[in-house]
C-alpha cells in the first residue's frame, strides 16, 4: 500500500506513521508511584509533553499540550493572570509542587485554575519533576505503540476484506468497524455502520460532494453532530465519508488504505477495457483509435511507492514502470500522491501522446529541482509555472500541519527575511515564542527552514492562503 496522504486535521509523522496520541491525565493520577492529586479545574486533558519552569510568564516556551509543573515562584505574585496566560498558551495542566517554597497549593492558585478551566495538580514532596517528565515520555511510547499496532491490524482486516467475493460492502463495514464510526460512499449511497444525526449526515454529504467534483480537494474534513467526519477522493469523481464520534491519530491512515483499496475496486473503467485498448495501441500503432478522445495526461513519477497502487490512485493501469521511475497515462487530471514525485503534461488528444510524454519528463525534472510533489507542464514564465488550483491543492497538502497561528508566524517571519526581533515586533509578541513557532513549523512540515529552497516553496505556499 502507497503511504498515507498528510491528515488535513491531524498530520502525519515521519513516512506516514500516525502521530503519537496524548496521555491522558487520568493516566497519570492513577499511577500511584507518582502520588498526583488532582485539585482544580477539569480533570480530563490530554498532555502531549513536560515543561518544567519558574518564570512569571512562562507562556512564550510552551507550544501547547504541556503540563507545566512549577514550585510556586512563577504564580506567586499574579496567580490569576499566570493561570489565564498558560491557558492562553494552550497548556494542559499546571502540576504544582509542594515544598520547599510552599507547604500546600495555594487557595487563590487554585481558585484560579477552576475559573480559566486548566487543571490543577499537586506534585507530592517525594515526587521529583524528572520522574513525571518519564512517566509521560514512558505512556507517550505505549500509546504510540498500541496506535501503530491498531492502525497495523485495521489495514490487515481491509486487505482480507477486498479479497472477499463481494468486496465493497465487505470493505466498508471493516472500515466503518475499525474506525467506531459510519462510513459511505458517494455517489451510489451506500453504507456502513450506525445510523448518523442528521446535521452530522448532511455535513458529510455536502463534503463528499466537495471532494468527488471535478478539480476538488483529494481529502476535506469538517465537524458536525458531535461527528468528526472526513471524505477521500476516489477514482471516477467517487468519494469515501467517514464520521466518528472520536477521532484517534491514525484513523487517517486507515481510511486511506480503505481509499486505495475501493478506488481499485470502483474504477469507472475496467482494467480489462484499458488492457485491450493498450493491446490495439501496440498492435495498430494509431492512438486515436484504441483510446478515447480524452484529453489524457501523460505522467512521469519517481519515488519509492508501489506503482501498481500509484496507478490505482490514479485512476488507470496504463503503466510502464522501470528502474528509472514510472511512466503513466490516464484521464483523469493527476494530483499529489504520497511518497511519489510527479511530472504532468498537458492535456492531449491521442494524437499527441509522444509531446505529452516529453512535457511530463520535463516537468518531473522541475518537481525535482524544486523539491515539491508535483509539476505540470506549463508555458514558459514563472507565473505560469504553476496553476491557481494545483498551487493552492500544494499550499494546503504542504501547510495542512499547521494551526493558523503557526501559519502567521511563519508568514511574518519570512517577510522579515529570518529575522527574530522584527517578526516578533510585527507580531507583537516575544522573539523566544517566534523561535519556538518556527521550530514547531520545521518539526510538523519535517523541512529545513534554513535552506533557502524550503524557504521559497514555503513562501510560495503561504501566498495562496
């Protein structure tokens, strides 16, 4: 199976691993070497790393998620406007220990936490902060490890279910089990699982609807109903819908090999129809006559999928691979696929096949040398190198990790040429919270925002938002 595309909610890891799920707080209040108690505010919270410090402000360190633990000497001047700053900051919860600054969490700190809504821990004497900070790094690896485990089994079960004799609705309700959810596929309206609200219902129909048009996005999401609902861009204008009430970092994954999986077997095209028309391209050697008017795409890729599986992404099976990458025709306009770097021609008739070939050889070099997915053959200029809704389908598959907070930042920052201190004076905040903005947006994107090239592709990305 091809790698997973990047989750436009979630995002992926590293060669489409599901991101790590957060440790829940009660995880933590139950384990009794610990000896936490919880205090204030809510006790439910998912924390997704350890941040240990005594400043009055400590907000400008914190990338959210964290439970800050602190002995006391940060708060003890303005517990209130300490607690609504973490808050701010999107931290989880604030772990107070006792002694030796203070004998017991004081009440205004308290008070405070149960009014900003972030919860309050007591850290006992006998609890070093190191021995917290392992105590979620060691419940941070298990919950990755179940999650790899469950994402693992789930796409086992999808595969099984293909291989059945009637395999669509045996691949549906696999999916629509292994997710907790329902799941449906547009257009045609069949589905799996329980019953949908109706907000939840009509939100994942108008969003199958956006995902399955000509030129929409290859994946959208969205929340209605208490549901977290997704749609796939299948072959043929088709889309598949998921809706679940919870949403676990790889369900993503999972509903993308479900994806792969239903456009093999809902091509609108046979395979056997586009073997005989490639048959009658060799024997006859006249294009025009063994394929239909089209417009086709020729398209060139490399990478290290399965090219089985990128034409099936595709839509087609008209396919050359060799040790030099894969060469490609289909129909149906191309887009990014994961894992693979690819070269588009322009539109052709049959007729013009040999020309397409060359311009998706072309553009493959471009996509290269420009390190992005995709490239199209283009006329020559730079502004007509890319198309308006191929560059804003690349700035939303490049761009999708980021929160529209990380995403201002790093506009600002490179507007202002790298620069620290006039970014953080645009922005108004401390230069320390645009490092640590901009770190965050290397590790998500997995890119060197030092190198200049990242920095243009970026930039060029950011201009269409």
């Amino acid at each position: 199976m091809p790698a997973a595309p990047r989750d436009p909610e979630y995002g992926n890891g590293p060669a489409g691993e599901p991101l790590t799920p957060p440790v829940p707080l009660a995880a933590l209040l139950s384990d009794r070497e610990l000896g936490l108690r919880h205090l204030a505010g809510p006790a439910a919270a998912g924390v997704h790393g350890v941040h240990a410090s005594e400043m009055p402000d400590p907000s400008p360190y914190l990338l959210g998620g964290e439970l800050l633990l602190t002995a006391g000497a940060g708060p003890a001047e303005d517990p209130d406007g300490y607690v609504a700053r973490l808050a701010g900051a999107g931290a989880a919860a604030l772990g107070f220990g006792v002694a030796p600054v203070h004998e017991e969490v004081p009440a205004a700190l308290a008070e405070a936490c149960a009014r900003h809504g972030l919860p309050l821990l007591e850290v006992p004497p006998r609890t070093p902060f190191s021995a917290v900070a392992r105590a979620v790094g060691r419940l941070t690896a298990e919950a990755r490890t179940r999650e790899l485990r469950r994402t693992t089994e789930a796409q086992q079960a999808l595969a099984a279910a293909a291989a059945r004799p009637d395999p669509v609705p045996a691949v549906l309700a696999r999916l629509a089990a292994s997710l907790g959810g329902s799941v449906a596929l547009w257009p045609g309206g069949r589905t799996a699982g329980p019953e949908l609200p109706a907000p939840a219902r009509e939100a994942l129909s108008a969003l199958l609807a956006r995902v399955g048009r000509e030129g929409g996005p290859a994946t959208a999401t969205d929340r209605a109903g208490g549901h977290h609902l997704a749609a796939y861009a299948l072959a043929g204008r088709a889309a598949l819908g998921t809706a679940t009430p919870a949403r676990a970092p790889g369900d993503h994954t999972v509903a993308s090999v479900a994806a792969v999986l239903l456009t093999l077997l809902t091509a609108e095209r046979p395979a056997g129809a586009e073997a005989a028309a490639l048959t009658r391209l060799l024997l006859d050697g006249d294009p025009a006559a063994a394929l239909t008017a089209g417009p086709w795409y020729a398209v060139h890729a490399r990478g290290a999928g399965d090219p089985q599986a990128l034409a099936a992404a595709l839509g087609t099976v008209l396919l050359d691979p060799d040790e030099g990458g894969v060469r490609l025709l289909t129909d149906r306009e191309p887009g990014a696929q994961p894992g693979w770097r690819l070269g588009v021609s322009a539109p052709a008739a049959p007729d013009a096949l040999a020309a397409a070939d060359a311009q998706a050889g072309r553009a493959l070099q471009r996509a290269e040398a420009a390190r992005t997915p995709l490239a199209r053959h283009a006329d020559a200029g730079f502004a007509g190198l890319v198309g308006e809704a191929e560059a804003r389908a690349h700035a939303e598959a490049l761009l999708g990790p980021l929160s529209p907070a990380l995403r201002e930042t790093l506009r600002a920052w490179l507007a202002h040429h790298g620069s620290w201190d006039r970014t953080a004076a645009a922005l108004g905040v401390h230069r320390n919270t645009v490092r640590q903005r901009v770190a965050r947006c290397a590790v998500l994107l997995d890119r060197d925002t030092d190198d200049p090239d990242v920095r243009m592709e970026l930039w060029f990305a950011l201009r269409q938002g």
